[in-house]
C-alpha cells in the first residue's frame, strides 16, 4: 500500500511543480506513466491533482481576486481570453482526438519548439503592464495560442508567457496572466472529469485527500518562489531544461 502513497506524492510533485513554470506538466505526467507504469493513477487522482492546483492559485492570489471581482474590465477580459481554450478542450475532449496528441514524439518536438519561442521572446524589451495595456485584442490573442497548449510539451504557462513577453509585458506580468487564465481552464478540466466521475460512481478516499492537499502544498510553493526567481532571473534555465529534456527524447525516439 505504501507504494500507492509515493506515487500519489510523485505525481503531486509533478502536478503542482510544472502546471505553473513553462513546463509542460502534462507531458511529464506522460512520461512518468510511460516510464513507471504507476498503478494507481486514476481519473480520481487527476481531478484532485488539479483541484489542489486550482485551490493553490486561488488562496495564493486571493487578495488580487478580490480586486479583479471590484474591475469588471479586467474580469470581463480574463472571461474572453479563457472561451477560446474551453470551447477547443471540450471539441478535443468529447471526439476523443487528444489521445491522439499524447505520443513521445509529439511532446519531444513541441517541447524543443516552443522552449526555443520562450527564449526568443524572453529578448523583447518590457513596456506594457495589465494595468495600462492589457486589453480585448490582446488576450484574444493570448487566447487563441494558449489553445496550443492542449498539446503535451508546449505548456500552457509556457505558451501565455511567451505571448505575454512577445507583447512587451514583463515576466511577472506575463506570469500572472497565465495565473489569472489558469483558473477557467483548470475549473473546466475539473469539471469534465468530475462528470465522467459521478457517472461511474464516486468514492471519496483518503488517496483523494492526499492528492488534494499534496497538489495545492506543492503548487502554493511553485507560485510563489516562480514569481521571486522571475523577477530577478531571465527565463533561461526552463529553455535549458527544455532543450535538453527534448534531445534527450529524440535521441531516444531516431536511434
């Protein structure tokens, strides 16, 4: 039984560490099941990892909150910027094509892909602020791209963040967008799996528990030292990790 529990703590880990850098944390929960063949991962334990994410962010940025509850403008924006992945994850979802997505060649390339965006955009001169220009085109924009991220590999804080400093928003700023827009998707990853989970007959455990509270302890942690290393270090070190966890598996896959 004990084994049941570390790999609750791995993937809790694993959820809660990548969801919020731009690192693809589906694609490592991909490959760890490919590589450990965990037994206990279930679609139980995926909703909870991603409600403990989800309840992490929303305690973490729950002062902001209440602000962006009070500016109609910037909630308005952060509603329209989410339609465009809600509206595409639950295409993907009902047809069944994002099985079709979650193959290692996919992810080594779109992790390499979009690694090197991240570094190209980590150049461009910071000049805009959610506060003066964030405004419908540009989070339509975001929107749009963040789409991309139903892609294992590309990571959808990578793809906001990318976008975010390509529109000269500065690395927190960008990071905070992919917040903010985090909470509609994961409220919507949440909810297809809770509705598959009622259907099947749900079981309230202690494993659930566990996933819950690990997910948001590992998450809570993520966000707030994120938010410290990016304002004062470039993006680098996740476009190294990146590049090198992609050579790895193409490596792995051509030879």
């Amino acid at each position: 039984m004990i084994i049941y529990y570390i790999e609750i703590l791995i993937l809790s880990l694993v959820q809660g560490f990548f969801e919020f850098i731009p690192v693809s944390s589906s694609a490592h929960l991909i490959l760890i099941s490919k590589i450990s063949e965990f037994n206990f991962r279930s679609l139980e334990v995926d909703i909870s990892l991603h409600l403990g994410s989800l309840l992490a962010i929303l305690f973490y940025f729950r002062k902001d909150f209440a602000n962006i509850l009070d500016n109609k403008n910037l909630l308005s924006l952060i509603f329209f910027g989410s339609i465009p992945l809600v509206l595409a994850g639950y295409f993907l979802y009902t047809t069944n094509l994002i099985e079709h997505l979650r193959e290692i060649k996919i992810i080594a390339w779109t992790t390499l892909i979009f690694g090197i965006l991240l570094y190209i955009s980590d150049r461009f001169k910071v000049e805009n602020s959610i506060e003066k220009n964030l405004t419908l085109k540009n989070i339509l924009l975001i929107g749009f791209l963040q789409i991309l991220s139903l892609i294992p590999g590309v990571s959808r804080s990578g793809i906001i963040i990318t976008a975010g400093r390509f529109l000269n928003f500065n690395r927190i700023d960008s990071a905070k967008i992919s917040f903010y827009l985090s909470i509609p998707a994961l409220v919507g990853a949440s909810i297809l799996g809770l509705n598959d989970i009622f259907e099947k007959g749900f079981e309230f455990t202690y494993s659930i528990l566990l996933s819950i509270f690990l997910s948001f302890a590992f998450s809570y942690l993520t966000i707030k030292y994120f938010l410290i290393y990016i304002k004062n270090f470039s993006l680098n070190i996740f476009v190294y990790y990146r590049i090198f966890l992609a050579l790895v598996l193409l490596t792995i896959i051509y030879n």
